[in-house]
C-alpha cells in the first residue's frame, strides 16, 4: 500500500477526488509526524496500486506532494519525492 503526502490541503482533496474517479479505495488521513511535524493530509490507498498509476496522476494534475511513501509493518519508505 501507499501513502500520499501534500503539501496543501487543496492538493490533497484534488488527489483523493482524482482517485476516486479511478474507483480505488482510498482513506484521507492526518500526515503521520514521520513524515512532516506541520499538520497536513495525506491519502492512504486500501489496495495495491502500481505506483506508476499514482506518479502519472500527481503529474498530469501537477500536483503539489511532499512524497509517496511504501506502507509496511511499522515502516515507511519514500519511493517518489514531490517537486
């Protein structure tokens, strides 16, 4: 699974609104403090995406994000850094 990091909350709704249009299952969420000490959403996807599906969005809608991040067992790993 994924995590999404923004950084603005309008970012954030215009990802979740975009993935919701692809019908994933996706869960808005506070930013984890791993990620960012600054309040922020983040989108959590509830099922396996290629994160190439992801990248193409954030891109395309020119998306501002901090990173997506690899959810595992208590881990977080940034697989895409924002720009």
């Amino acid at each position: 699974m994924y995590l999404i990091s923004f950084k603005s909350t309008h970012h954030a709704m215009m990802m979740e609104m975009k993935v919701k249009e692809k019908n994933l299952k996706a869960l808005t969420i506070p930013t984890p403090r791993a990620i960012s000490n600054s309040c922020g959403m983040s989108i959590k996807l509830m099922e396996e995406v290629e994160l190439e599906k992801l990248i193409n969005i954030v891109e395309k809608e020119d998306l501002k994000i901090l990173g997506i991040f690899k959810v595992g067992d208590n881990t977080l790993e940034m697989v895409y850094e924002g720009k």
